[in-house]
C-alpha cells in the first residue's frame, strides 16, 4: 500500500478537489457508471508496476540512482530492473592478456547486483553489448553518449565461454534458487542499430542460440528470451526458428512505445489514437505467441511509455495514459516495464537539467505527476470487477472494499476540458464511505512549483524537498455516497483513486 505519509502533509481545500456528492447536471450530461460490489471477480497481477527500465548498468552504481530505486520501490513495490550494458567496457567485465587469452573481471558486476538485491529488486540481465576486445568490429560503436559496442564476436566460442564464465558465478555468488527467479534477455532492440550483424535478423538468432544454450549450461532452471526488438518485430519468425532448431525460449520479449506509428507497431497503417496503440500492438504479439510453436510463453514487454508530444510524460496525462493500458491490456502481458523509473540516465550524455522526459523521478530525486501516479495504481486490488467504463478499473481488496480507479484522457494535442461522472453502486449499503485522492493539474503536480522557483538547472537538496513536500498530494478525503450515488468532476488528466468501504 502507499506509505500513509507520503499523503498527510499539505492538505488542500476541500474545494480544490472539485469533487460534490451531487452536481447540478442532467444524467445525460455526465458518464453513468454501473458497479456492483457482490460480481464476480477475476484475479488482476499488477504487471504495470512489477518492472522497470532503467539506463545502463554502470549507473546503478551511482546513489542518485539507488535513492530513486528506494523512492519508486516504496510505492510500487517493484520486482525487477532492466538496464542495458552488463558487459560494456566501463565494467572491465572481459579482457584479453599478452598472450591473447581472456581474463574476466566481475567485480563491478557483483557491486550491481549486491546494490539491487539489497534493495529487494532482482534483475532482468540483458546480455549486451560487446567487449571491445571481444568484437568483430572494435569500432562499432552506437551514437548514444556512453558508445556501446554493437558488433558480434570475433570469437563465438570465446563469447560462448564468457556467458558460461558469467552465468556459473552469478550462481555461486548469489545461489541457483535466487538466480532462477531472475530473467536473462539476449541482447537490446537487434532489428535497429544496436546489432551490427549482418544480416541482421539472421546473425541475432545464431548469437540467440548460442546464448541461450550457454546459460541453460549452467542450468536448465535459468529463464532466457527474447528477440528484445524494438517495435514489436520478428516475433513469428524468432518462434519458429526456436522451434525448427530445438532452441529453448523461455519467454518472448519485446518494445514498443505510444508514439510509434501504427505502420511501425501494426504492419499497417491505420487510423488509431496513440492512447490506443499500445493495447492494439501488444494484442498483435499475444495472438502471435498463440499462433506459435510456443503458445504458452509469457510476454515480456521490456521496454514502453507514454507519447512525448508536448512533454506529456513530465504532465499528469501519464497517470490516465497508463491506466488506459492498464484496462486494455489485462491478461495479456506478464509485465509491463515502463521506460523508465529515474532520470540517472545517460543515452544523450548528462542531463542538462531536470525533466528529460523518461523517469518517474526527476533530476535531484524530484518526483513527478508520474511517481504519483504510480503510487495511486498501486492501490488497486488483485481482483478485478468487470465494468462498461473505458474511463475505470474496479477492483476488490481483500477485507470486501472497493478500490476504483478512474480518470479523464485528454491527448496533449486536444483542447483540455473537465468531464463528469457518475457512480452506482450495488451491494453496499446506502451508509457507505468512501476516500478519495487524486493526481491532476492541481494536486501531484511539480511544475508549477518548480516555475515558482525559478527553474534551477541544477536544484540543491534543499530545494528538492521544497519541491517534494509542495506537490505532494493531499490526504484522502473522506466522502458519503448518496442515494448509493457518488458524482465526479474530473479535471483534464485527472487520475483518481476512490476506496469504497
């Protein structure tokens, strides 16, 4: 549950939060939403929330990062990291000696994962890039700031060496139970220009094989996937081959982001809203999975966010954002890892100041409409009630209490405006209770605060806290039904939690 203190200080007007047990407004004027508390139910994992992505391994070394991971996983309770980069030369991972033979290093590796496991988060290991010494080409090198090695081995026995070197001591040091609860993912985004195999498509499924066979080496227990390509490619094709070649896959993992084109996610160009296309592309994958060899394999979407389009993911359209997805895409992805938890991130080199759209927490540890979002999601229950709404998720909690989410859309691109809706509950009595919080323009929101004091580029710690404790939003509001009625006014992007007693 969400720490109750990060809820008690500044409390807001009663006013501010637009919300009236009635409204002068005519039913046809406001959204009327059915919600009976005695339904069956469905079970409802919160695979939203369950992973994130981070930049690259070498950055977990770094406080700013662990304090964000500290901060995230207190209100999601998160499982899992996934980061690039385990095998970049910055970590000393792989060397070669006078004399041409390979010389290990793990030392920064152990520091990785001993920092995450402290924390309660296992990682996803994604095997990436190549060892300079241990490249075809020591000067592929990706554009991003941190110039990862994109080129295949010179030396496939020495790369199959390597893994195997590697697998075998994460199992020593960290033991197999532990280690099998992980996730290995072989290599990032093949299809684009972080793989310089050629051909492409056809060089990444042999570095697969290889890869895959090397950890499963060590044990069959150890969980290995993949294609990890961007925009939802190769799925079919991957499948097959793992098939025709006898080659395990333990899950199918891949990328897509909402303000991809349908032409790209789809393989089709049609007219949908990039509120719509992250359920619409991870639907196309579920039913490819199906339609495989392997049609009880997890998917893994390692990698996706909200549309960058007039900043929006610094904004609280990316609380309704994620919980349209959240609505749509329920039972078809195992996990949902949201690109990314903080902004300790490096592919266009050092940020130059805070809010670089990716991460829940921006520079300094400032959180986010995004972290508050997230904080209120976390509050939905594991069972699910199944509604007409597009606009609500209702779930149960387990003493018999409603947990309803509901919120207002509106796209960056359209004219913001406020929306009503209406509740009305079954199965309760007509002296229920309910609390209400939200995350909008006006409660979990930095912005205006961060204007206020004057945009520092580079805020000091007293003036995070400042910024932290202002937009922090209020307490609960406790509020009755009426008539077994609760009417709304949702501001534009409002995302609000009710809890129904």
């Amino acid at each position: 549950m969400l720490r109750t203190a990060l809820w008690k200080k500044y409390l807001l007007p009663t006013a501010l939060f637009a919300l009236l047990p009635m409204l002068p407004l005519s039913a046809q004027e406001a959204e009327q939403v059915q919600i009976n508390a005695t339904a069956a139910s469905t079970p409802f994992p919160h695979f939203w929330e369950e992973m994130f992505g981070s930049g690259r391994a070498a950055l977990s070394l770094r406080e700013s990062y662990r304090n964000d991971l500290r901060a995230v996983k207190g209100v999601t309770d998160f499982k899992y990291v996934r980061f690039h980069a385990i095998l970049h030369d910055e970590l000393g991972v792989y060397n070669e000696d006078e004399h041409g033979e390979p010389v290990y290093n793990w030392s920064y590796v152990d520091q990785i994962y001993d920092g995450l496991l402290k924390n309660g988060v296992k990682p996803v290991v994604e095997i990436s890039f190549m060892p300079k010494k241990l490249a075809f080409n020591p000067d592929a090198l990706h554009p991003f700031w941190y110039k990862q090695n994109v080129s295949p081995p010179k030396n496939m026995k020495r790369w199959d060496d390597l893994i195997s070197a590697m697998t075998r001591h994460l199992v020593e040091r960290y033991g197999l139970d532990e280690v099998a609860a992980w996730y290995f993912e072989v290599w990032n985004e093949p299809n684009i220009d972080f793989w310089g195999g050629i051909p492409r498509k056809e060089s990444y499924f042999d570095l697969y094989a290889h890869t895959v066979r090397d950890v499963k080496s060590v044990s069959p227990r150890l969980r290995v996937g993949g294609p990890a390509t961007a925009a939802a490619a190769w799925i079919p094709d991957f499948l097959k081959f793992c098939a025709d070649n006898s080659v395990p896959v333990d899950f199918v993992s891949t990328h897509g982001y909402a303000d991809e084109p349908a032409s790209r996610l789809l393989g089709k160009d049609i007219p949908i809203a990039p509120e719509e296309i992250m359920s619409a592309v991870i639907e196309k994958v579920r039913d490819e999975i199906d339609h495989s060899p392997s049609p009880h394999l997890p998917l893994l979407w390692t990698e996706w966010n909200v549309v960058s389009e007039k900043d929006a993911r610094e904004t609280p359209y990316v609380g309704p954002a994620v919980a349209n997805v959240i609505r749509e895409s329920d039972g078809k992805v195992q996990y949902l890892s949201f690109w990314t938890f903080s902004e300790v991130f490096e592919e266009g080199g050092p940020p130059q100041a805070p809010f670089q759209h990716f991460g829940l927490r921006a520079v300094g540890g400032i959180n986010k409409p995004a972290f508050y979002d997230f904080a209120l999601l976390h509050q939905l229950g594991t069972q699910r009630i199944a509604n007409d709404s597009k606009n609500a998720i209702v779930t149960k909690l387990a003493d018999g209490s409603l947990a309803i989410m509901v919120w207002n859309l509106v796209p960056p691109t359209t004219t913001p405006h406020s929306t009503t809706m209406t509740l009305h509950f079954q199965g309760f009595s007509p002296k229920a209770r309910a609390t209400v919080q939200r995350v909008d323009e006006e409660h979990g929101n930095v912005t205006p605060f961060y204007k206020a004091l004057g945009s520092p580029v580079s805020p000091t710690e007293a003036q995070v806290k400042e910024l932290n404790e202002k937009s922090e939003p209020s307490s609960p509001e406790e509020i009755s039904l009426k008539n077994n009625s609760l009417t709304l006014t949702l501001g534009p992007n409002a995302l609000v939690l009710l809890h129904v007693k």
